[in-house]
C-alpha cells in the first residue's frame, strides 16, 4: 500500500520513524511530506524515506491562516500525484483536508486536548483519531480509538530505544556526576496562545541553585540571552534523547521533551499551566513518573527535595516507570496493524 505522512512537529518524527521503517521492510510505499521547522528535515534526512518540503508556515493570525492554504494545496497536489491509500499524521488539518479532497481515509494520533484550533480544522475531516484512554476530550465512537498507551512511546518504548553513553562522550559529559537539562519554550504554537512561561528572574534563580548540585545544560526554541548562552545544550538533534536519559534531573516548561525524560527513567518536572489540561500527563503523574506546576514557586519544594538525595530520586523514578510499562501496549505495533487494515490488497482479498 502507499502512505503519506505528514510532518509538522521534529517530535512528529519520532512518532513514526519506527512505523516507517517496519511498514517499509513490509514491503509498503511510505512519502513525508514536512514543515521546514526546527530540525525536523534533518531529523528525517536519517530516515531512508522520500520526503517533501512544504514549507516554514506562517506567523501570526494572518500567516497562519495564509499558510493553511498554501499547505493544504501543497498536500493535495503531492496526494494526486503520488496516489496514496491512506493518509497519517498527528492531527494533520493539511492532511485531513487533502484526504477528503482525493478521497482517501486519514488516520490522525493526538494527545493534545487544548488544540482547540486545531481540532477545529482537522477533526471534521479525518476517519480515525487514536488517542491514550487518559484523553479527556472525546471524538465520537465512530472515530475515536482509545488505546493503553502514549504516542511518545512509539520511539521510546525500552522495545525500540536504548540510550548509548558513547553519545555523553561525544559531547564530553560526565554521567558519573550529576547534570541537569533546562527546556524553555517559544509559546509560539496556536495552542500556547495566552499562556507563557517563567520569567526571567526565576529562570535565574533556578540555574543558580542547580549549578550547585551538578552541570546544567539548557534546551531552548527561541534565542537565549547572552548571559545564558555558556550553558546552551548544543548537540546533534537525534542525540537528544541519549542525553536526556542519562540526566540527573529535568525541569522544562514544554510538555513533549518533559515527558520524553520521564519516559527514558528522568526524575521530571514541568512548569506550564497547560499541562493541567493534558489528560496523558495527569496520568503520568498519577503513576509518579512525573509531576505537573501551575509555577516555579510551586515546583520549588519538590526541586528542593530531589536536589537533596539526586540518586535515589533517580532509582525512584526507574522503579515506578517499569510498573507503568508492564501496564501499557505497544503503540507501534498498534499503528502498524491498523494501517494494514486500509491496504487495499486486504481489502480486495477479503
């Protein structure tokens, strides 16, 4: 069968990479196409994958809107040439609206509740949204599809990743001292409209404490300032998450690369208002593999007691992260299977 996915997050990549390489070892046709965001291309640029590029997006209400239409023609324009079976992406408005056009099923995975724009534009036009069974919003029984699972786990499950300390060394730190990683975020995104992060003096007060205790890495989508940029994390993208799983300790204000240490067995901390609204985090957060602030304030007194016993907060985290995994499915495994269920050899078959 032939598969389009569309890209426009780098973390989208992640999602699917595995999925890409299994249904292609399967013997199915898979085009990306991809916002030029970040280090997404290069990210796919590792993958042996045809990938097209449709573009930075847009800026602002009007550039954002602008590029919707540019995005969608992109996407219908490369449908009708390529002739896909089934579309993918996760939660994909360019995608759910070149489906309909070629009229051809679009799977959507989503696990972001507060896209409100977003669901708005894509939900309306896509056959099938999988979400975790955590996810407080619900689509309809016709189309939702609840699963065990987090979308993040289809990179990071211990069954696909293994963190290397070769890549520690490449970057010349020392996991057998403490380091912390930093995540600040742009508040850039449709869905981070009205909402923003921690103010500089806290962002000063906490680096202070943390170089205390260990080296301090940070991790930022927008330009640091000048007296920041000593302890900027600068590494190849797809080395990322080797780091992260070796971390001491990580505190961000961006829900995916918190989550994604919690995951590879991190203590976790984010401070974003919006992670309340995130049913997968409130999950998490029950089973202990992370925790959830309003503000840095409020996140102070748990910083604190981490910072005071770091190797057992480690041990802690491991512990209770196995627990949770015994209990989850192989979300891989499951998009696998339910994109064979549009092949359309199957289908003629049956």
């Amino acid at each position: 069968m032939r598969i389009l996915i569309d890209i426009g997050h780098p973390g989208h990549v992640h999602y699917f990479k595995n999925f890409i390489n299994i249904m292609q070892e399967k013997g199915h046709d898979v085009l990306v196409t991809a916002r030029d965001k970040e280090v997404t291309l290069d990210l796919l640029s590792k993958l042996k994958v045809q990938v097209l590029n449709r573009g930075k997006g847009g800026s602002g209400f009007i550039g954002k809107i602008v590029y919707l239409l540019k995005g969608d023609w992109f996407l219908i324009k490369a449908a009708l040439k390529y002739k896909p079976d089934l579309f993918m992406s996760f939660g994909s408005t360019y995608a759910a609206h070149a489906a309909v056009v070629v009229g051809k099923p679009h799977i959507a995975y989503d696990d972001t509740e507060h896209a409100k724009f977003e669901h708005l534009l894509y939900v309306p036009f896509t056959d099938k949204i999988v979400t975790g069974t955590s996810f407080k919003k619900d689509f309809g029984s016709k189309k939702h599809i609840r699963i065990k699972s987090n979308i993040k786990l289809a990179y990071l499950h211990p069954s696909y990743f293994t963190p290397s300390s070769k890549v520690l060394a490449k970057y010349q730190i020392d996991s057998s001292k403490p380091f912390f990683i930093l995540r600040f975020v742009s508040w850039g995104a449709s869905h981070d409209f009205g909402y923003q992060g921690i103010a500089m003096v806290g962002k000063n007060n906490l680096i202070e404490k943390l170089s205390q205790y260990g080296k301090l890495y940070i991790s930022s989508e927008s330009e640091l300032p000048d007296h920041l940029k000593p302890f900027q994390l600068k590494i190849d993208p797809s080395d990322l998450h080797d780091i992260l799983a070796y971390a001491t300790f990580f505190i961000g204000e961006g829900t995916t690369t918190a989550t994604e240490a919690a995951l590879l067995g991190t203590p976790s901390i984010i401070i974003s208002k919006l992670a309340k609204l995130c049913g997968s985090l409130i999950e998490f957060e029950a089973y202990g593999i992370l925790s959830n602030y309003d503000s840095l304030e409020e996140a102070m007194p748990e910083i604190d007691k981490k910072l005071q016993n770091l190797t057992k907060a480690k041990e802690t985290q491991k512990d209770k992260l196995n627990a949770m995994l015994a209990e989850y499915e192989d979300i891989t495994a499951y998009m696998v299977s339910l994109a064979e269920q549009y092949d359309p050899k199957k289908i003629l078959v049956l």
